[in-house]
C-alpha cells in the first residue's frame, strides 16, 4: 500500500507559524476553523506574503508529528511506500521552505517529499492511503476509491477528538 502523509496540520505546525507571523496567541484547543485567521480579517494574501522560506523551515512540528509518524512506520515497515504529501502555498518560497523542513526533520525521507498543487484526490486508488486533518482532502480521496485517516484536529469535523488524536490514528491504523 502506498501512504501519503500530509504535512501541514498532521506533522507541521501551520498554524502556531501564522498565529506567531501576526502576533497572535496560539492555543491549539480554541482553534475552531480550518480558516481561523478570516475572524482576525487577515487575508489569503496577507499570510501568502509571510510564508517565505524560513516561515516554513522553522515550522515547529505537530505535538504529536513523530508518533503519528512512528505509528504509520510501524503499519507500514517499508518505508519506500510512505511519501510526504504536501499542497504549496501560491508563494513559490514555500516549495524550498517544505523541502527545507523536510529535511530538517525527517532527512531519511526527503527523496520521498510530493509537493503539488494538483488535488491529493489525483493520487487515490484502491491501494492507496491518505492522511490528513482537511476534511475535503479525505472526502475527496475516498471518493475516487483511496482510503483515507482523517487527523482529529480542532479544526476539522472529529474536532471533539483533538486530543486523542494519535490514538485515533492508531485505531483506524489497526482497522487497516
């Protein structure tokens, strides 16, 4: 099976990255939206702006980016299936500054980092998984025939299980 790990909000922390670019306070539980920063009238471009080269490189990983990897890993023992998925900012930093997380973080797999602005949908098949905290991702993927683990995250539709979110993951893991 091919696994295709999604970066921002699964692994990456975007979102303490744009709430520390505009000087606002990060607090993961009160993250109700997948598009937070509209209440704070900030735009689109505004955050495109700020999201240069060393905005992505010093993302701070998820809280729990290593275990959800970990569990992946332990699933799936040969990691030439495992790829990092990833949908670029329309600011062209941001596809060196993924690359450059990448490696910072997870350097054995940087050969295996898809960074695309096609849709994730476009790589479903019956053997195929994605995982990733955007509700539409999955549905998308799932429609066309993938499988999919949606990451709680306070953001997305199993937002009352944020905070069991690795759990989660290992469950629907198991359920493979």
């Amino acid at each position: 099976m091919k696994v295709f790990l999604d970066m921002d909000g699964v692994l990456a922390n975007f979102f303490k990255g744009v709430c520390s670019a505009f000087g606002k306070n990060y607090d993961y539980r009160n993250l109700k939206e997948y598009n937070f920063w509209d209440s704070w009238n900030i735009t689109r471009e505004q955050v495109d702006k700020v999201c240069t080269v060393d905005f992505w490189s010093n993302l701070e990983p998820m809280h729990d980016a290593f275990d959800i990897f970990d569990a992946v890993c332990n699933k799936f023992p040969y990691s030439k299936d495992i790829y990092f998925l990833t949908t670029p900012m329309p600011n062209t930093d941001s596809w060196s500054g993924k690359a450059e997380w990448m490696r910072r973080y997870f350097s054995t797999f940087e050969e295996h980092l898809i960074i695309t602005q096609a849709s994730k949908s476009l790589l479903a098949g019956p053997d195929t998984l994605l995982i990733d905290d955007k509700d539409e991702n999955i549905a998308e993927f799932t429609a066309i025939g993938g499988i999919g683990i949606l990451v709680p995250r306070p953001w997305n539709e199993l937002r009352g299980w944020a905070n069991e979110s690795l759990q989660v993951v290992k469950n629907s893991l198991e359920m493979l």
